[in-house]
C-alpha cells in the first residue's frame, strides 16, 4: 500500500506520481484545443477523455479538450484546481489499472462566464463539440421535435450572447462563426438516445430557426451531426473511492474516477471539420450507428433495468451482490438470451451470443459493484427506450415475453417504495408522483398502464395486464423463485 502523498494533484507535482500510477507522457503544452465537451462527469472523463489522452500518448496533438459544464460547479472547482487533471482507475477480478488523464486542457463552468465558453466555440482551433448532457439537454417533446418551451430556452432567445443550454451557445457560436468566416464545427453527440445526432439536429437547428431562419439554413447544410455510441458501466464517485485512490496510489485526486476495463465507441463517420483519427485507439467509424445503439439499448441497458429493479427488491445494493443470487442471474440472462435476442438484429462485428454473455459478466465484476439505485432511477425515461420496446416486439411478434414482463412488474412494485421484505426504498423518478397516484394503493395497475407516454398499448393487450397482474401477485407472495417458476413453466406452456 502507497502512502498519501502531501503533494496535490496538478501540472507541478506530476512527474512525482510516476512510480505509482501511469502519467502523461506527452507534453500537455503542445496540444491544441480542438475538442469542447458539454457534460465533463465520470462517464465522459472514463470514456471519451481517455481516449482522446491515448490519441496525445501516440503524437496526434491535435484534438486537446476543452470542459465546459452547465449544472454543477464542483466538478469545475476540482479540475481546475488540478490543472485539469484526473484519474481513471479500470477496474477487474484480475487487477487494477490507475492512469492520471492530461488531455483536458482548461473548463469552464458555463453560468460563472458564459463569454468564455463562447470565446473557445468561435475559436477556429475548435473543430468538434460533444456532448453527454442527458436527453433533457435537447429540448425534445413527445413528438420527437424540437420544444422551446423550457425556460432556459426562452431565455436564450431573448439573451443570446449570455445563453444558458446547450443550444444556445451552440447557435450563438454558429452564428459568429459563419459572420467572420470561420466555419463550422461538427457536433457530436454522445448521449444514450435512439438516434443522438438527430436529436442534437434538431435541437440546434430548431432553436436557430426560431431567432434567424437563414442561421437554421446555414448549420443545416454546413454543420454535421454525426450519432455514436458509447459504452462503459462508470459507478459514481463517492468519498471511499476517494480515499481509496489516495491510499492504493498516494494521489490525492479530489474526483477519480472508477471503470470497468470494458470500452466501446462507434461513430458515424460525417465530419465537417476533419475528423479526429480515433480509429487509431479502437473508436470504430461506421456509416450506421443504429444497429450498434439498438444492440446496446436492448441487451446492456435493458438488462441494467431489470437487475436494479429485481436486485433492489430482494434487498441488495450492489449489481455484483444481486448477480450473486441464483434466482436474478437466471432472471436476467434467460431475459436476455430467451426474449431480447431473438429480436435483434445481425450487425457486423459483434457476436450476439458472446455480448451478452460478456454483459452478464460486466454486472458481475466484483471489481465495480455499479449501486442499483443508480441503475433503477429515472425509470420512466429507461423503460421505454430499452425494455419495453422489447416487450412490445415479442408481443407483437407471438413471441416469449414472460420475464420481460416481471422485469415490468418488478418496476412497478419497486414504485411503491419498499422491497419484498418491507425494507424502504428511495424511488428516484422525475415523474413519481404522478406514477404513484396513478398506481394509488399499489392495486390500480390497468390506470397506471393506460400512462401511453411510458407503456405504449400495453393497457389494451388483456392478457398481458393479466399476466402482469399475476407476477406482481406472485413476487409478494412467493418472491422472487415463486414469480421465476411461474415464468419458465408458462414459458414452456407456450412453446407446447
């Protein structure tokens, strides 16, 4: 075990953390700033920082990264009182990896000084923007078009040059990019959406077409907006990973990060401005990223549901532990291999049998331990987009579908806020009170089900909401066995 260095974290001291975990060893003085990321958390600092930090190892000193963050001014505090440095510790049963992350050359934390972060966008060093902000950074309505009814939005059309949302700085550095000739900038999206690129389009293009029409022309025939997809189970930082950085590797890293060593970005190969040689590190461009996305969505992202939930109400905290009992992990993977992959589609390059055994091995990693509650909140944004449009497929298709539906009902019984045993659950939801009046004393489930924005038609499939209606009954009073047993016996009814 290392002893706590005194030293801080910062350009100053680096060199002395070389003996207990790998430095830059490139000159951080030499990169140019061609990168702006919007959304500098754990995830992109694990994923899309550390592999522009390998493109700086192998010489490219192009595409050096400027942070800019919209929400939380802690994160600005720390890495600009360490020079912009961090750490990224990967994570396995085999051993660890620690490496301190150069490429990010200055943030900015957006409200403090929002003519600094359009002073680096109109730069003409600037040639890619990405984002990871969350799909609510994009203003998208139900119809999947652009909404400017947020009042960010409505501010920024009225105050462009002190923009507070993505769009607005967007659009505002566009515009003087083009009026002194700059020319555009490619923005990409690395945020978990359907179609990403679309989405930031149509955010971009929708907020400029309502301030100036011929702006909203210009970005839609000059600027790019390439899709990706990304992947990387990153639990959250808390105070014990901290500590345990500074203890194991004598850095005093006021925000670390922890990660798997599993890492996968695919991107549409559409840039405007010179595309950054990512192929070199295992970025792997491509002309469709939407079977990729639908891979992903469907089979990690559907099965990270459906463990938090099962794994919360039998009392665990950690995907690990819940992965550890018999009953979730014949849950989940028959879920997996049984129901959703039957769905999918072929895509070159990946083996759909080998990803999700791989995936069931990712929730296992002892390593990381990612925390359900993470993985079980915002539940109404999740299950839509991952595990209901499976179950809606196999219905649709005359296919199995039984343990999709408990991984339904055992959302629905996490929403009432305790586990099997009676042990209170945080339920973290932006649309909670209004799931929990609809479900009313946890027997109301055909008015919650009518809720189209997150179930769809699912109310109108009677045997379905029957089904339905059974599992939540059986995972009361038998747990979790008794609602599996049922499933592989129905299951088995069905193929006879």
């Amino acid at each position: 075990m290392t002893s706590p260095s005194s030293r801080s974290l910062c350009e100053e001291h680096l060199d002395g953390f070389a003996t207990t975990v790998e430095v830059p060893a490139y000159d951080r003085s030499k990169l140019v700033p061609a990168v702006v990321h919007f959304g500098v958390g754990g995830f992109h600092r694990a994923h899309q920082a550390l592999y522009f930090d390998e493109l700086a190892e192998l010489g490219e000193t192009g595409w050096g990264v400027v942070g800019v963050g919209l929400r939380r001014p802690e994160m600005g505090q720390v890495l600009r009182a360490q020079d912009g440095l961090f750490t990224v510790v990967e994570r396995s049963p085999d051993g660890d990896r620690a490496r301190v992350v150069g490429c990010l050359l200055d943030y900015h934390y957006a409200p403090d000084d929002p003519g600094a972060v359009l002073d680096v966008l109109a730069d003409p060093r600037t040639r890619l923007v990405t984002l990871t902000i969350t799909g609510g950074g994009y203003f998208m309505g139900e119809d999947e078009e652009f909404d400017a009814d947020d009042e960010g939005v409505q501010h920024d059309l009225v105050r462009p040059h002190l923009p507070r949302t993505m769009v607005g700085f967007l659009v505002e550095a566009l515009r003087r990019r083009r009026d002194d000739g700059t020319g555009p900038f490619t923005v990409l999206s690395c945020d978990n959406l359907p179609d990403s690129g679309a989405a930031a389009r149509k955010a971009v293009a929708g907020f400029a077409a309502l301030s100036d029409p011929l702006l909203a022309e210009w970005i839609l025939e000059n600027v790019t907006f390439p899709s990706s997809m990304v992947d990387r189970i990153t639990p959250e930082t808390t105070a014990a990973t901290r500590h345990e950085v500074e203890q194991t590797y004598g850095v005093p890293d006021r925000w670390p990060v922890v990660t798997e060593p599993f890492r996968q970005w695919v991107v549409e190969d559409d840039f405007c401005a010179g595309r950054p040689p990512l192929d070199k590190v295992g970025v792997q461009f491509v002309d469709d990223v939407g079977p990729y996305k639908l891979v992903k969505s469907r089979i990690l992202n559907a099965g990270h549901s459906a463990l938090g939930y099962l794994g919360l109400l039998c009392g665990y905290e950690r995907s690990d532990e819940a992965m550890a009992d018999p009953a979730i992990r014949l849950a989940v993977a028959d879920m997996l291999y049984g129901e959703v992959l039957p769905l999918l589609p072929a895509v070159e390059g990946i083996e759909l049998d080998r990803y999700v055994h791989d995936t069931l091995s990712r929730f296992s990693n002892p390593a990381i331990g990612d925390r359900l509650a993470r993985l079980a909140r915002r539940g109404t944004v999740k299950m839509p987009s991952y595990l209901l449009p499976s179950l809606h497929e196999a219905r649709r298709q005359g296919l199995p579908h039984d343990l999709l539906l408990l991984a339904v009902a055992a959302w629905v019984r996490y929403l009432r806020g305790t586990d099997l045993a009676g042990r209170p659950l945080a339920v973290d939801d932006p649309k909670l009170e209004m799931l929990q009046a609809l479900l009313g004393d946890g027997q109301d489930l055909p008015r919650l089900l009518r809720m189209r924005s997150v179930f769809g038609d699912l109310s109108s499939d009677e045997r379905a909401v029957h089904r339905l209606t059974e599992l939540l009954e059986m995972l009361e009073e038998t747990g979790l066995e008794g609602a599996l047993l049922s499933c592989t016996e129905h299951r088995g009814d069905l193929v006879a």
